[in-house]
C-alpha cells in the first residue's frame, strides 16, 4: 500500500495548499463549505425579483494547476477535516514576525471577561462574542496589550471608531495625537495603534497590509460582507480578532466571518454577565437653589444662563457643599461647571472659604490638559473645576468619588458619554 503524502499547509495572508497532495475525499469537502448558494440571489429567486449581476454562488477559494488558495481563518475547520479524513498534514508558518512594543493595560477586568481573555488569547485568529454592555472592547484591548505588536482597530461606523479612542485613551493610556488614523479623508500610522474605518482600508489596503502584526475588526455583524473576501483576506497579520454583538449577520453571510476572520473561540454568557457586573454605586443627590428666573421662552434661554452661573446665593451654597464633601476626606473631587463665567465665579468663593482647588478652562493646552488629567488621575489634585466640555472633550479622570453637577441644563449626550469613562469600580461614587 503506497505511503500518503503529508499535506503542506502554508500559513500567510491565506492558506495555501498544493492540489496533488490533496485527497479528492478532503477536496470535496473543502469545496462543499467554501462555495455555497448567494442567500441575496436565493431571496430575489424566490420572490421573483431582478437577478441582475447577482452571483449565484459565492465562491472562498481559488485554484490554479498547483494550488489551492483558502481564507486563513478556515485553518482549524481543515484540521478537523484533516483529522476526519485521515490525512497527514503539517502546517507551515510564513507568517511574517513583528518586533515586540511596549503597551500596558490600564483597568481590572470582571471574572467573566478574564475568562474570555484566557480563551482568545490560545488562538492566533477567531472571533469574540458578546452582546452589548459585556465590555468586548476592553477585553480586546488587554488582547491588545498582551500581544504586543502593532495594532490595527477596524470599525464600521465612525461613531464606533471615536469610542474606541476614548478607550485606547484610558485603558492603554495613549494618547489620541499618538494613534494613526485611516478613513476617507485622513491618512497616518500609529506607532503602536491605528484605529480604522471599513471604507478607509478598503481604499488603503494594498498600502498597509504588511504593516500590523494584529487586525481587530470591530462589529463584524454590520462589516460590509465584500470586506470580509476582498479585504480582511489581504492582511498578513499574525494575529486577527473579531468582535460582534452575535452569531449571525441579518444578510445570512455568517460564514464569511468565520472563514476569512476565525470561529467563534468565546461567547460571553448574558447572564454570567448579570451576576459579575459591577455598576456605579451612585448616591444622587439633588439640591434645591433658591434661583428664580422670569423664563416665558427659548429667547431667554442665554439670559437665564447667565444670571444662573452669576447667582451669588446659588453659587455660596455650592460652594458650602463643596467645602463639606472636602473636609471629610471625600476626593478626588470633580466639580463640573457651566463654562469659564460659573468656574471664575465659583473659584473666587472658595478661595475665601479656603478650599484649596485646581481649575482649566478652554485656554488650557493640550499639554497642560493631559498634564493635569495624570496629577489627577494619581490623586495628586483632591478638588478640580472645570466646564464639562473641556472635560469631555480632553480629558479622562478614571475615578471620582464626587462628582458636582452645578449648571444640569447643559448636561446631556455630553454627560453621559463623559460618565461611560469614569471607572466603574469605584464602590464611593457620589453624585
């Protein structure tokens, strides 16, 4: 009986197997799960509409008379396949090397994500699942900090791409000029991250596909599906993760995030995630002023401000609040104005009631904002004043015990995206 031949997997941007060294058995089968019936031509078939240019097959592979070329998050189905048929295989990595970077994570994760991490970090490529408020974000970016290559943050909406700045910003501490930035109209490589959205790479992928040793791709439920094959199955990474919201894509192209991605390593179970969570403990206080103002309309809504951040009464019993939360050893303090008009006034009374403070204001620098967010965030300032959005915009306190919300008709989008940031192992936050 002649001896089998031991099937070469090739590891790079795709796998890549030599067609003669294939048994027609497990060649069969990797055709069977790699081309499969369009859902979008089925759907139009059935209801009788245009078909159009629509492909009615959509095809994962390539051959040509030597080789056969397959999406890299396939590997471990074709092991399994491998392993089935009985066929003899050793995988050969050409992945390229990446030189090690320095990134430290900045946060403590919950019970349920460590085990989460434990799982994603024994695969070089696969996916994570977990539905909203199950923190994947931060999973990822201990992901990211435990690799420590380069690093690609792929998105598909911008909205999601900003968020992921703010969280780069405060679990890995780097700064938003240091991380490059790939979109339609914007251009630049990070030292360490790059964050990303999906039209950006699609325009840049030629350019960057040797450049990150990890591809993070964000929302790979609402990933336009033609990013999966013409794009994600160009980099030659030596790592890819995937999050998404769940198992499936509404356009039945669910496969697509597995084979050019990776399976599923973990899901996050929902109610594991009830239990383990540890929300703000938030002890709200609201308290009256004696402030009155004639207000019959929206045209004296700026005079009504004004008058607000100027009300001496108001402010003194701010101010007493303030010094009261002060003296019982109550900080880090954050103390959220108006503007620069409520901080100049409220500064000026606890001065004379001798609250020592730190106050920015929109003048400040970049350079003295973050200075200032460090000497706060060690807990080397006890009592800052600010306008919210000097705060919101530019800095990133990672915990307060009390926070004062002394102008609440500004607050809003502003305030609650600003209390995402906040760290929510606080136990003592106060309100």
């Amino acid at each position: 009986m002649p001896r089998q031949n031991t099937l070469t997997i090739s590891l790079g941007s795709k796998i890549r197997l030599q067609s003669k060294s294939i048994p027609p058995v497990l060649k069969k089968r990797i055709y069977e799960k790699l081309v499969f019936v369009n859902p979008d031509f089925q759907r139009r078939h059935r209801n009788g509409e245009m078909l159009g240019n629509v492909n009615s097959h959509i095809k994962c592979l390539r051959e040509n008379h030597q080789h056969i070329f397959i999406p890299r998050g396939f590997l471990y189905q074709l092991t399994v396949l491998c392993r089935k048929f009985g066929v003899r295989y050793r995988i050969l990595d050409n992945r390229p090397k990446f030189e090690t970077i320095r990134m430290e994570f900045h946060g403590q994760l919950k019970d349920y994500q460590k085990i989460a991490l434990d799982e994603i970090l024994r695969k070089d490529f696969g996916i994570l699942v977990g539905g909203p408020k199950t923190g994947t974000k931060v999973i990822a970016l201990q992901y990211v900090s435990s690799r420590s290559v380069p690093t690609l943050i792929i998105a598909p909406h911008a909205n999601v791409v900003k968020d992921w700045e703010r969280k780069v910003r405060i679990f890995l501490q780097i700064d938003s000029k240091d991380m490059g930035i790939i979109e339609d109209r914007k251009y630049s490589i990070g030292n360490k991250i790059t964050l990303a959205h999906t039209s950006g790479v699609t325009k840049k992928i030629k350019a960057i596909r040797n450049k990150f040793g990890l591809v993070v791709i964000d929302d790979c439920n609402y990933c336009p599906a033609r990013f999966f094959s013409n794009v994600v199955s160009q980099f030659n990474s030596l790592y890819t993760l995937g999050l998404a919201g769940s198992t499936t894509r509404k356009d039945g192209l669910s496969r697509l995030m597995y084979y050019y991605v990776g399976d599923i390593i973990h899901t996050i179970d929902r109610e594991r995630v009830l239990e383990d969570r540890s929300l703000v403990k938030a002890d709200i206080k609201v308290r009256e002023t004696p402030f009155h103002f004639p207000y019959s309309s929206q045209r004296d809504f700026p005079a009504l401000m004004e008058s607000l951040m100027q009300d001496q009464e108001r402010l003194k019993l701010i101010a007493s609040d303030v010094k009261r939360e002060f003296d019982n050893g109550s900080t880090p303090i954050l103390v959220l104005s108006g503007g620069s008009l409520q901080s100049q006034n409220l500064s000026e009374i606890l001065l004379t009631i001798g609250v020592k403070f730190r106050t920015v204001d929109v003048k400040a620098s970049h350079e003295e904002l973050k200075s200032v967010e460090a000497e706060f965030n060690k807990g080397h300032i006890p009592l800052l004043l600010a306008p919210l959005n000097v705060i919101s915009k530019s800095f990133m306190p990672t915990s307060v015990s009390v926070l004062f919300l002394i102008t609440p008709v500004y607050f809003k989008g502003e305030l609650a995206e600003f209390l995402k940031s906040l760290n929510s192992g606080n136990p003592r936050s106060r309100v």
